[in-house]
C-alpha cells in the first residue's frame, strides 16, 4: 500500500530499519546536510536536536532528509519495481485522478495556523559552503493560472532573507510565465509553498507536463484515489491537506532583490542575481510539525527530478516512436542531462527520430544515447559498452548547436547549449546476422555460485 503522506511514509522506513534518529544537538549550518549527505541512499535522517543561530533555544520541530535516496526507496513508494517506475508513472500521468478539496477540519495542515509568520522559527538549513543563507529545498509550490484558475505545482530553491520573505529562482518554465501573466497586469502570484510531503507528491510536482496540467492528478492516479487538498487561508490556492508546513504568500510584481549563489543539482553553484520576492502571509502546520529537507545534488535530488520526468519523456518518445521501451536519466547525467533510451528498432532511423523526440520534451535534455533492447540501460556499463561496439561517429554521432537548455549548467553560454545523440543501435542491415549476436554461456544467468564455491 502506498503512503499518502510524509508521516506514513516515514513508518514504513522505520519498519523497514532504514530510517535512523540522530539524537544529539546538530547544527542547521553545513552540519546537517552532511550527515545527510553521508546517509542519503542508505538512510533516511531523523534529526531530533537541530540547533542554529537564529533557531529558538525551545524549538521542537525535528528534520527529516534522504526520505528516499535511491531508486529503490521511490520504487518502494509507488508500490513497483526499479524498472517499473518509468511506465508506471507515465501511465499515472495519462489517466490522472483529479483531487478533492476537503473543509479545514479534516486536513491535518490547518492544526495551527499563525499571520504572524516567523522563518526563523523553523530549522532551515544552511547546506553548502557559499550558499547564501538558509533555503528551503524541499517546498512544492502551488499556484493558478491568472486567467484559467487551472492548478501548477513545482519546486524551487527559496532564500530565507528576513522573517517572512523569500528570494526565488524562476527558470524558463510554468512557474515563471504564471508569474509574467500576473506582473503584466500589475498583480501579484498568490502562491502555496508545501513543505514536507511523501514521495509520490513530490514526484508527480516534477512531472514533464503541459501549462495547465494539474500534477496532483498524477499523484491520485499513482495513490489509487483522488488527492486531498484544502484551501487557503489568505490565499486563493489549494494545497496538500496532509503537508507537514505550508507557507501562504505571494510573488510581488516588479520587484526583484539578490538571490544566491546557492549550490544546484549539477553539484556547481546557482549565480547570485537580482530575483523574484516572495512575501509571506500565513503559515498553516500540523500539530508537532516534521520540517523536511533535501539535500542538494545528492541522489535524493538527483533521482526526484530524473524518475518523474522519465515517466513524461517515455510518453513523448513513444508518441514518435512506439518501439520505444524504456528511458533513463542518468545519475552521472545529474538526472537530467543524460538520458538513455532504449529501443525495439524495426526500422532504419528510428533510433534518430526517438533522439529528436526527447531532446523536444526538454530543454533540459543535452546528451541522448539509444540503445537496443538487449542493453540495460540501467548500467553504465552496459550502456558503454554499446556506443563502443554499435556506434561509428560519423555515422551515428550528431550535434545540434544553438539550442535552448539549462541556465545552471555552467558550460551553456546564459542556457544556449548544443545538443548530442548517439544511435548505438545494431544497423538495421545488421539485424538478425550474427555480426552482432552477444556472446552467452547456457546456464549462467540462473547458475548459483555458493553452489560451488564457499562465499
């Protein structure tokens, strides 16, 4: 069974002994995150004394990290296998089940609710070396379209800079062009900021959708029954009835101050620039809230970002190419950089056409491998060993240069980034021959070695 919220999910890792309770003061400056770096995808961290400069000597509120720091901890959430997890959550995504909003009394989120909102007053960590400041890394944030009401959910890096304002990244993306809408007109972007949400909410926050696709849906297709949500208190913005924390506010219009550097996923840091202000206006928590947190750039961030967004661009590339298999963004890849795909080729070109069709689900998308389906193109390995028998660079190797990607990879000029596919398929003359055919020895793959030698 599938947990519908943080605190189901963080039994379940405790039953299953991988969820570790630190009991000793630790500090939310740089000390935190890297207990929670050495843990994450071995254990999920409960910090029971988190201390910091500006935290109050009396704070009860723990931190939880590394919730799910690897492949199989988000495979266990959605109640699949590993390899299952892609077509799964593109299935979730083709056929979502819509919310309910339920009245405040049956959403835990609205145990205490305070105007006065205080960020000082929660355990945010300072992760890195040059970060700027605090940052909550793990807030889903939720907000409307202006003119259609429809719902958008994402995450973003948010900088505490007083007690109730927040510095935001807004990349080239849903959140940003909700926020132009409302600037235009000279309004502000009311918005809900979800701290401390189980795995299957997050991830359906990071899906490859259209403007105007509500990824709560998703999260009730993968649930197996609709998401429950409640509405604001000062906001017109619906959000997670079963969130830990949730901050109100707003996006001001016109108003930009110094955000960053903040250290990203690509294991480089964010820029400092002049970036959008959130102000805040009402907090909403549980009673005895649990403050979540993610460590940048280590799997945990690395594997939300990459399993969702799998789900989407397999739906996309077996538009173009229904032979499509499966798809993998690669650790390596930061999760969104590399992607492999893998084929069942039928005919000449589809290895190329399955190239074009991820590189335009993403801009994120830089480096795209097709392998055949003998490949696993879950092992890097594997994955290599193909490109250096099955690919010719003149042949199978192309570039597109000038093309839109990711403003926090440091080798694009400002995100202008050239793009690269690699066919590491058989040829298609080649099927069939045995100029190709993999070397096997019968009876190795179900041969159990303890069974001649002492392990």
């Amino acid at each position: 069974m599938v947990s519908k919220s943080l605190r189901e999910w963080l039994r379940v890792l405790e039953q299953d002994g991988v969820l570790k309770h630190v009991g000793r003061e630790v500090n939310l400056e740089h000390e935190l995150a890297a207990v929670g770096k050495k843990a994450c995808g071995t254990y999920a961290v409960w910090f029971d004394k988190p201390i910091g400069e500006r935290l109050p000597k009396d704070n009860k509120i723990p931190v939880v990290t590394g919730i799910c720091g690897n492949r199989a901890m988000f495979a266990k959430a959605m109640g699949v296998s590993a390899r299952e997890m892609s077509g799964t959550f593109s299935e979730a995504q083709a056929h979502p089940i819509e919310p309910v909003v339920v009245p405040p009394g049956e959403a835990p989120v609205k145990a205490v609710v305070t105007r006065q909102v205080n960020l000082y007053g929660l355990p945010i960590p300072v992760h890195h070396e040059k970060d700027s400041g605090q940052y909550i890394t793990a807030g889903v944030v939720v907000a409307k379209d202006p003119v259609t009401g429809q719902r958008n959910v994402s995450i973003h890096r948010l900088q505490v800079t007083d007690k109730n304002h927040l510095g935001v990244l807004l990349l080239p993306r849903h959140l940003m062009a909700l926020q132009r809408m409302a600037e235009k007109s000279g309004n502000p972007l009311e918005v809900a900021i979800c701290i401390g949400l189980d795995p299957i909410a997050l991830l359906s926050s990071q899906a490859i959708a259209a403007l105007g696709f509500d990824e709560f849906g998703i999260a009730g297709a993968l649930y197996g029954e609709p998401m429950k949500l409640v509405k604001g208190e000062t906001v017109n913005v619906e959000y997670p009835a079963n969130a830990e924390i949730v901050l109100e506010g707003r996006i001001l219009p016109n108003i930009r101050q110094p955000e960053g550097p903040f250290g990203e996923y690509p294991k480089y840091y964010g820029p400092r620039k002049e970036r959008e202000v959130i102000e805040l206006t009402c907090m909403c928590t549980q009673k005895d809230p649990i403050y979540q947190t993610i460590v940048p750039a280590t799997d945990e961030h690395t594997m939300l970002g990459a399993v969702a967004r799998e789900g989407g661009i397999l739906q996309i590339v077996q538009h173009a190419v229904p032979t499509a298999k499966a798809v993998h963004l690669t650790p390596g890849g930061t999760g969104r950089y590399h992607l492999v795909i893998q084929i069942d080729k039928k005919n000449a070109g589809e290895a190329k056409n399955a190239i074009f069709a991820a590189m335009g689900s993403s801009q994120e998308i830089k480096h795209v491998v097709v392998v055949d389906t003998d490949v696993d193109l879950f092992d890097p390995v594997d994955v290599s060993w193909a490109v250096a028998t099955r690919c010719q660079a003149d042949r199978d190797v192309f570039i597109i240069p000038g093309a839109c990607g990711n403003k926090l990879d440091p080798s694009t000029d400002d995100g202008l980034s050239a793009k690269m596919g690699i066919d590491a398929t058989v040829p298609m003359k080649e099927k069939g021959t045995d100029k190709f055919h993999r070397i096997r020895i019968p009876g190795e793959d179900t041969l159990c070695l303890a069974d001649y030698i002492t392990l």
